[in-house]
C-alpha cells in the first residue's frame, strides 16, 4: 500500500545496497545495552587489592565454617536415622545454620566493599 512508511528507503539492485547495512561491530546484546544503562546509574565500585584480599579470606573462613557445620550435623543426622523427627529437625537446623552463616558472610563483605 503505503512505502512512504518505511523508515528506511528500500534498494533495489545492489546500488548503496552495502550503506544500508549495520556493521556487526556496532551492534550490541541486550545484556551489553542493560550493562551500560547499569554503569550510568551506578557504575561498578573499583576494590583496591587490600579489599580483594579481604573479600576472599572472608569467603574461605565462611567456606570452612558451611563445611564444618555441615559435617558435624550429618553426623547427627546420620546417628538419628531411626528418628524421623529428630532427623527432619537436625536438616532444618542445618539449612537454618547455612542461611545465617551466608548472611553473615554477604553482610561482612559489604562492609568490605563500602570501606574506603
């Protein structure tokens, strides 16, 4: 009906055929589009290699106390096998345990990450 409409004249041959074309260097994911808007309303803290250090040693002390809650309860766990409601209630506290070290874990490392 209508080619006024299109935004883009339409080729015919191959004459300006390659100006109507985007080079693929230019184009971008969804994900590098929402990356960018991202940085421009709160671009990303640069960490300083004392705060590195410190986010990683809180990551392996947390690691180690997860691991060490883990093993000493499976061990409850697996002596309460005949006990259905003391086993149920040793995973809760084990899932409880997880959680709460996990938490503590985010909230040290945002303090890290906010010092200056």
């Amino acid at each position: 009906m209508s080619h006024a409409l299109h935004s883009r004249p339409q080729n015919r041959g191959n004459a300006g055929a390659k100006s109507a074309l985007i080079p693929i260097e230019t184009m971008k994911s969804a994900y590098e589009i929402a990356m960018e808007r991202l940085n421009k309303t709160a671009p990303a803290a640069k960490l300083t290699a004392r705060q590195k250090k410190e986010l990683a040693e809180l990551g392996s002390r947390y690691a180690a106390k997860i691991a060490e809650r883990e093993i000493a309860l499976n061990g409850e766990i697996a002596r309460a096998a005949d006990d259905f409601e003391k086993e149920e209630s040793l995973r809760d506290q084990l899932v409880n345990e997880r959680k709460k070290l996990q938490a503590e874990l985010e909230e040290k490392k945002e303090r890290v990450r906010n010092a200056c």
